[in-house]
C-alpha cells in the first residue's frame, strides 16, 4: 500500500479553511493541493500562507471542486465553508470519487443531511471515507469518560449536564452576511457554538428519544437565529440531560459537561477534565452518603499521559490533528471513522428537534425529526423564518 500523502482540496479559504490548512501542514500523511473559495482574495491569502508560512508548494487555485478535481492530483475534499452549502458540495466530492471531510455541523437542513448519509454509505463501498469534524472526541478528556462509559465504570447513567455560556458580540453577527440566517448558518447559539457539546452529549449517552425546549433572542439585534436556548433531552438508555447555550453570557465565560451514573461521575470543564470518579471494581460504592464534591477525584490518575499538545505558532486547534490521525488511518486500513456522517446527522436532528420543540411549544420525538416528519415547519425565533 503505498504511504504518498494524501492530496487536499480545501473548500472555503476563511478561519476554518486555515485550520484545517495548519492541520494538514502539521500532518505527515497529508498536503494541500488545490484551494476553493467564491472570493479569490481569500484562496490567494490562503495560498500565500501555505507557500511562505510553511514553506509548501503553493497550492492551486481553482473555481470548482470539479476544476480542481481536473488541474490537480486531489484525494480528498475538506469542506469548510458556511453551514449551508456543506451538503451540496460533500455529495460533489462523493461524486467525484474523493475521500471527504466536513467542516461541523454536517449541515444546516436534515433533508439534505439524510441524502449525505447515504451518498457516504454507498462510497463506503468503494473504499471511500467520509466524516463530519467532531474534534472533542478525540480530546484526551473525552476519551477518558467514554471509555469509561463503555465499561460501565460509571454503572448505570443516569443524567447529564452540558452548558456553553459563550459570548459574540454584535459585530459578529454583522461582519459577515451569513451569519445569523436560517439559510447558511442554520441556528445560533446552539446550531453554531454548542454542536459539539450536542454531539459529546450523544457519543456519551446514545440516541435521544424526545426534547422539550425554549429558545429566544434576547441581547442581539438583525439576526433571525436564538442567542440563548435551554433543553431537556430523554435518552433510549431512560437518562436524562439538560443543555444549556448561549451566545450572550458577557464575557464568555466557560463549556462545560458533566456525566453522572449510580457508580461515578465525569467532569469536563473548559476542556480539562476537573473530576473524575467510580466506584471500587466490585461496585461496592464508597459510602451511605456518598463523598464531598471534589473528595476521592482522580481525573489526573485516569488521564492519559500522551496529550498531543499545539506546535508553538501555528494557532492550531489539536483535536483538528487527532481528526486527521483517525481519517488517515481509516483512508490507509479501511477502518471505519471514529466519526461517521451518521453521527453528525444525529447531531444535526437533536439541534433541529431543539428548534422545533421551542417554536411549536411541545416535545419533539427525534425519530419523528430524523423521519422527516417535520421537514416542512418553519421555525422563527429571532427576526426570520426557517
């Protein structure tokens, strides 16, 4: 099996375009080859970046992941573009035979959702790897607590508690059209900011069965998506969890997700894990009233002691990279990614059926939404309609 690298067409040429760049700059096994972006200023930026910062063949610019496809050697299709156009050009990279990776969220639509997932399971088949960028799993922290959860140190679980208390300003929201529409960012605080804490939330505790919610705009103005939403979600397993995100807690102050069971607890807080506790192997708990918080933590104990840490002066977000360790991984094995598109689809329904609970007043079933039952309900709740 030949060990070439992997050669990268990069679609969308902003802030998360670079990441991904200086991921794959950091990467062994991968190369950018050709850059796509509707505003050429920004792929020639972009192209200027590669060359001199990290002192690479200047990549090709191209209008199309077609053109592309045709003026260079490309492998795989990395889509980092707004929210919106995520599925529309994932199914061209399919098409044209290309591994791929999505920028999150998988997209803004669960119709559109439902047709990448299938265009993914059919490549499959060909060898083709698909997946959706969902960075935190692979974050040591994370990966303590679902391995944990996975041999049942925890013992049954019983809730959880996620929140994301972040800050965006005005001049956010208006520095880019896109922004806060229904159409290419497709929701706000939750949709944009708290996927990832969504998507932790399901690789912890499995699939949801119904969500109540309300979701408002309350400390922005000209934009038609929620800055503040609070859910509950039921899970298949009967636990419970409460999700809270907003884009209006000045400062910014912290994410954080907590995970309790009739045995343990889990505790990531501002992506460190702050507590960590199980009960003794033979499920004997420690005591009638249980231990002071904080008491009996063994969080550093239980970490792992290969935390990959950023290279100094690239501005690189690590998980980015362990993402790329498991696609090269799965590209060179035909192994299956830790992240698959259907993952990212069930992430995608949960914000979708956050929504729909807080516009129609009810709670929402997620196999209802995943069905498509509710495809066609718009969902207002800042100054437009979806």
């Amino acid at each position: 099996m030949t060990q070439e690298k992997l050669k990268a067409a990069i679609v969308g040429c902003g802030v998360i375009g670079r990441v991904h760049a200086d991921a794959i700059h950091e990467h062994d096994g991968f190369t950018v080859s050709a850059l796509i972006d509707v505003d050429r200023a920004l792929a020639e930026e972009l192209a200027d970046h590669i060359e001199n910062a990290h002192g690479e063949k200047r990549p090709i610019i191209a209008g199309s992941i077609a053109d592309a496809a045709a003026a260079a050697d490309v492998d795989l299709v990395v889509v980092a573009t707004p929210s919106g156009l995520h599925v529309r050009l994932g199914l061209e990279a399919l098409a044209a035979g290309k591994h791929l990776i999505v920028e999150k969220p998988l997209d803004v639509d669960v119709t559109r959702g439902r047709s990448l997932h299938l265009a993914a399971q059919e490549a499959s088949k060909r060898g083709v790897v698909s997946t959706v960028i969902s960075q935190h799993r692979f974050d040591p922290e994370a990966v303590t607590i679902a391995n944990a959860l996975a041999a049942q140190r925890f013992g049954r679980v019983t809730s959880a508690v996620a929140s994301i208390a972040w800050w965006r300003s005005q001049e956010y929201y208006d520095s880019g059209d896109w922004r806060g529409t229904w159409a290419l960012d497709g929701g706000g605080a939750l949709m944009n900011q708290g996927v990832h804490t969504v998507d932790l939330l399901l690789w912890f505790l499995g699939k949801p069965v119904e969500i109540t919610a309300y979701a408002d705009l309350l400390a922005h103005e000209r934009i038609e998506v929620e800055d503040t939403v609070v859910a509950i979600i039921r899970f298949e397993s009967g636990a419970l969890a409460t999700l809270h995100a907003t884009t209006a807690a000045y400062p910014g102050i912290a994410n954080r997700i907590q995970v309790h069971g009739d045995h343990g607890s889990g505790i990531i807080d501002v992506g460190d894990l702050s507590y960590f506790h199980a009960a003794s192997p033979d499920g004997r708990v420690d005591s009638f009233m249980g231990l002071p918080f904080g008491k009996g933590n063994d969080a550093e104990t239980e970490l792992p002691l290969d935390r990959r840490a950023p290279q100094d002066g690239v501005g690189l977000v690590p998980g980015h990279l362990r993402q790329y360790d498991d696609v090269w991984a799965a590209v060179r094995t035909g192994a299956r990614p830790r992240v698959t598109v259907e993952d990212a689809l069930d992430a995608l329904v949960t914000v979708r059926a956050v929504y729909l609970s807080a516009t129609l007043g009810k709670p929402v079933r997620f196999a209802d939404v995943l069905a498509g039952d509710y495809d066609d309900v718009t969902t207002p709740i800042g100054g437009g309609e979806r």
